[in-house]
C-alpha cells in the first residue's frame, strides 16, 4: 500500500495490500480531481464512465457523448485507463420507472437520492468488481469515517456543497467500499488544484437538476410519459382563479409557472401552491411565501434507511433537512406504525413536500432518513 496512505480521505482498514480503485469518473472537475487525488497517492487504479441515460439525444438533453469526451482526456493526462459501461436499462427500471409512478400519484420525487442507491453504489460497484476493482473512488462531497468496524457518512467540509442529503440511503457495506477524496476539500481548492494539474475541464460547469431532462422545459419532458389533464387552479377561499396545464406538474410552494394574473379583490403579491387535490384534479393557491398552509410541524416519512443498518432508540433528538441546502432543523423522531417513522420540528417547517426526503444528522454525521409520506 503506498505510504501516503495517511491521506484524509483514505480510512485505516479500507482494503487490504495494494487495492485496485476504480473511480467513477463523470467528465467534471470533482471526479477528474479524485482520479488526480488517487494517482498522485500512488494507488492502482482504473476509471469508469457510467452511461445512465438512453433517449436519443436533442436539444438541451443530457449529452453524455462530451461528458466522456472530457473523461477520457482527462484519464490520457493522468495516464488511468478509462472503461465505460452503460447502465441506461438499469436506470430505467430501478429509477426512471419509479419517478414516473411518483409524479403520477401527484407526488415529487428526488431521482437523484435513487439513483445513488440503485446505479451509483450498486450497479457500479457490482460493475467495479467484475474489472477486480476493491474499492470505489466518486467526486461526492462527503467524507467517510471509520471506527471500530463501523462506517460514518460524515457532511462534506465545502457547507455550500455538501451532498449527504443525497447519500442518506447507503448502508455499511456501501460506504466500507467507497471512497471520496474531495469531501474534505473547499470547491474552490478543487478547482485550483484541476487548474494547477492541466486539467481543461477545471472550468467546467457543475452539473444541475435532472440530467435527462437537461435544459429543457421540465413540463414538456415530464408530459411525453405522464398522462396529465387541465383543471381548475383555486384561492385558499375556493373560488376558481386560473386552470393548470395538470396537477402533476406541479410542486408545494411553487410560484413560477402559475399564469395567474390580476385577481379581483386580491392584491398584486405572488401566489404560490399550497395543495393539491388530486381528487378535483385541483390546484389550491394562497398569497403568501409563508402562508400557514404551507407551515407544518409534523411529517410521516416511509422506506426509511439508517446508515448504521439498524434503527437508532427512538424517540430520537437530531437534526434534519426536508429539502437540499435548507439549514438543518431540530426535531424529533419517533415511531409512527409498522412502516413509519414521524418526524415533528420544533419550528414548522416551510412546504414539507410528499416524496421528496426527509434526512437527519448527529452533528456532521448523516444518520439517515425516508420518503415523506404525509405532511401534518
């Protein structure tokens, strides 16, 4: 094993003698600076790009062919071998197809938490070890730590980059064969140290939201595979204002898209959802950023995953985030029923949203979380 070993992304006991690490590499800076990270520590290693998505390509779609592009230039500068796969089908039946069930049950689901969970750290770590790999290496924004035989997914040391939210479904055996080399690291020292190496795509433009949906209008995209039927938008008093393009496009607190103009006998201050009755078909809208419809206390949260692989004692005092980059709240978890837990903040808590998640932290350690089910 090389004797920088002491690097601080490198847990004692990772691996045995001379791992082979196979890193996750995407094309943009973060993994291009933990290839960068793993050669110049003198590790084995290799790089694999995952193709996640297969519908033909079009204006503004996720186009992958310069992702890889950038990939590969970036392995022929650190001299790593770059392998590709493509894990479209997988994503298809283990993510796509569960986001489109989501969204028409009128729900808002977050792809990206399962596509960790299904493609990122398990098809591709099934798919690392099949090259001899014994361990993965991905630009994550987290730090793992080990104790005593036991895994910690810790919050990555940027605040403003953090991507533990994201990660709260990974389990011991997971995080035991994973590595994150940035997560201790600020971006802007990941950008500098991409620059300093000659690496071109130290420029490069994180990547945001859905990458299948890219830069297209999430509403076109969505309505090709959910069937979705214009209905009545209604004020909080029940008196209809506007018609929507489909309850299913649509998300708690939302302001944009709307086309609600001058109301009589209403001012000229936004309007934002504050339900949707999926009964009526029904879009319920309120003025007001924080009108009370949208402030709960209370959430019920389903497929519920513990990093530890087993429930803490509840009730349980911690944290939690019912949104990425929202401060973390004070809470308290409890038992709901045989498939729930509940979650009540001390404060209410501003359009807890039925499928995205609920994760919840130790101080810098992500303990865990769920699905909201219910909002209260």
């Amino acid at each position: 094993m090389p004797s920088c070993a002491t690097d601080p992304w490198w847990p004692p006991g990772a691996a045995g003698d001379d791992p082979h690490i196979v890193i996750a590499m995407s094309g943009g800076v973060d993994s291009s600076v933990a290839a960068m990270l793993i050669k110049k520590a003198g590790y084995r290693c290799s790089a694999l790009f995952m193709k996640n998505w297969n519908e033909p390509a079009d204006e503004g779609s996720c186009h992958w062919e310069d992702d890889v592009a950038d990939a590969l230039a970036v392995c022929e500068k650190l001299d790593i071998p770059l392998n590709t796969i493509d894990l479209s089908a997988d994503y298809w039946d283990r993510v796509f197809s569960d986001f489109l069930v989501e969204y028409g049950r009128g729900r808002t689901p977050n792809p990206d938490v399962l596509c960790n969970r299904e493609i990122k750290f398990r098809a591709f770590i099934d798919a690392a070890r099949t090259l001899g790999g014994d361990l993965i290496a991905t630009g994550h924004y987290v730090r793992r730590h080990e104790s005593v035989g036991r895994q910690y997914l810790l919050k990555g040391a940027d605040p403003g980059k953090d991507q533990s939210y994201f990660l709260y479904t990974l389990g011991q055996a997971q995080i035991a064969a994973s590595l994150f080399p940035v997560g201790h690291l600020e971006k802007t020292e990941v950008r500098r140290l991409a620059r300093e190496a000659g690496l071109e795509n130290h420029k490069k433009k994180d990547s945001t939201g859905i990458c299948f949906i890219g830069e297209r209008r999430f509403r076109e995209f969505l309505g090709r595979y959910v069937n979705a039927t214009p209905g009545p938008i209604l004020s909080d008093a029940g008196e209809r204002i506007g018609t929507h393009a489909g309850a299913v496009f649509y998300t708690l607190g939302q302001r944009e898209g709307l086309g609600i103009g001058g109301v009589r006998g209403a001012d000229a201050a936004p309007w934002f959802v504050v339900d949707k009755d999926l009964a009526r078909n029904a879009l319920v809208v309120a003025q007001g950023h924080d009108h009370p419809r949208l402030m709960k206390h209370t959430l019920l949260a389903t497929d519920v995953s513990w990093v530890s692989g087993t429930p803490p004692t509840l009730p349980l005092r911690c944290t939690g985030r019912t949104r990425y980059r929202q401060a973390e709240q004070a809470c308290e978890v409890n038992v709901a029923d045989d498939t729930r837990i509940c979650a009540t903040f001390d404060r209410p808590q501003r359009a807890m949203t039925p499928g995205q998640s609920v994760v919840f932290y130790a101080g810098d350690r992500c303990l865990g979380g769920g699905i909201i089910d219910e909002v209260h």
